[in-house]
C-alpha cells in the first residue's frame, strides 16, 4: 500500500471567503510522486505536471489534483463529501500502485473537447436560462466540467444528442 495516512485540512477559498463552497487539502504521510503517470494512465488526467509532478481530474464539478505529498479538492458541500472523496482516491493511488506492472505511464494530458466545437451544437441565443451569461461562457464551462449537456435548456434533443456523442470520448466516468 503505497498511500496510507493523512491529515485533512477543510477551508473556504481565500479569493472569496463567502462562497458556499468548500474546499479541502489531505496532507499525505508519506510520498506517492512515484504513481501519479500511472493514475494520469489510469484515470485520464485533466491536467497533467511533470515537474512538479502532478495529476488533476475533473470529477462531477470538482477537480481533484493529486501531488507527490498532498490531493486537493474544491467545490465540497462538507466535511463527509471530502472524505468521502479523498478516501475514493486514496483507493484509487492504492489500486494503480498495485497495477502499475500492467499499467504504460502517461506524461502527457488526456485530449480534451474543443470549445469551439461545443459551441457549434449550441442555440447561441445567449438566453441566460442555464444561469450563465452567454452560450460561449456556458460552452467554457461545458469543456472544464462545470455544467453538463441537460444544463442548457434552449438546446433542441437533436443538438443534445449530437453534443453528448461529440463528448463521449473525452468522458470519464468515475465515481466515488
């Protein structure tokens, strides 16, 4: 078992302290550097570093970044979601460590969708009813996990359909 004890720390973002919002720091005991391109491999890293190393995924809305003596996550409701969370990757270093004879390390990003491209399926009417200001914002926040498909109400089932293929392959489904 390569990844065993930690210390969490749960705090407000210091940019704006009134958000709702949590996020969460579990302090790790000991040094996991060694497994972060097997998880990149693994689990198709959003973000991938090399040096310093680090891996990041974006996960239902949050991003969960993984380095050598730490894992962050943002966007937490409480307390019991970020252990949750943190325990899930914890499991997940554990596994991929364990795997890593049958796993090719990756040391590069995952592709992922095109802005641009997302913004070709969408109305452009700029309606404001997905709670953004215009369909480029809405197509920003598609791309980094923020909101989902079924999150624009103007889009025809067509162009949804349409979309949801477009996105299929830069999909990751993980669950914690």
């Amino acid at each position: 078992m390569l990844a065993k004890d930690y210390k969490l720390r749960i705090f407000r973002p210091e940019c704006n302290p009134s958000f709702q919002s949590l996020h969460c720091i579990a302090e790790l005991d000991n040094d996991i550097g060694e497994v972060i391109p097997y998880l990149n491999a693994e689990l198709g890293g959003f973000q991938f570093t090399t040096d310093p190393p680090s891996v990041s995924f974006k996960v239902h809305g949050k991003l969960i970044t993984v380095h050598p003596r730490e894992i962050a996550v943002n966007a937490l409701k409480d307390e019991v979601e970020a252990r949750k969370i943190v325990e899930w990757m914890l499991g997940e270093i554990n596994r991929v460590w364990e795997n890593r004879d049958k796993i090719v390390p990756k040391y590069e990003a995952a592709q992922r969708p095109s802005m641009v491209e997302i913004l070709k399926y969408l109305p452009k009417t700029n309606c404001r009813k997905c709670g953004l200001p215009t369909c480029m914002v809405f197509a920003t926040q598609l791309v980094e996990g923020a909101k989902a498909v079924d999150d624009c109400p103007e889009l025809s089932e067509e162009s949804a359909k349409r979309l949801k293929a477009y996105l299929e392959p830069f999909t990751i489904n993980l669950e914690f």
